[in-house]
C-alpha cells in the first residue's frame, strides 16, 4: 500500500527518538487536531479536530479534545524507547 505514496509516511513509533528522546505530545496534538496548523497537507487529509465535532453524535468541543488526547496517549504508549 505505501508503494502508491508519493511520500514514504514516517513511522509513528519513532517520533520520540526523532526528538531526542522525548515524545512531543504537544505537538502531535496539535497536528492531530489540525485546526490551527497552517499547512496540514492535501485536502484528502482531515483535520480532526473538525472532523470529531462533525460526527453523528455532534461530539461537544471537551469530548473532541478527549478522542485527540486518547490518540496521542496510544502513539506515546507505542513509541521506541532508546535502551541503556
């Protein structure tokens, strides 16, 4: 499937060693969110943030922030760790 990219997506498990160790939460939530990233790709790609408030159940702003923060816990939890 990633043949078809025009771009070779970056593995979401090494963001934190990308950022010397660290795992940029903020960041991530923000590109996550996408409402106030002025460059957040092709129009193919959500902007959640929208996206979560649009759903059937017309989520409240508090519950949208939730769903990004439940995203950005996981991608912490599957990060790779340098070992010692």
């Amino acid at each position: 499937m990633t043949t078809q990219l025009r771009r070779q997506p970056p593995s979401l498990t090494s963001f934190a060693v990308r950022n010397g160790g660290v795992f940029p939460s903020e960041r991530v939530r923000r590109i996550i969110d996408g409402r106030d990233i002025a460059a957040h790709g092709s129009f193919e790609m959500p902007v959640w943030g929208d996206a979560f408030k649009r759903t059937r159940e017309g989520l409240s702003e508090a519950t949208a922030a939730a769903r990004i923060d439940a995203i950005v816990r996981y991608l912490d939890s599957i990060q790779e760790r340098a070992t010692f």
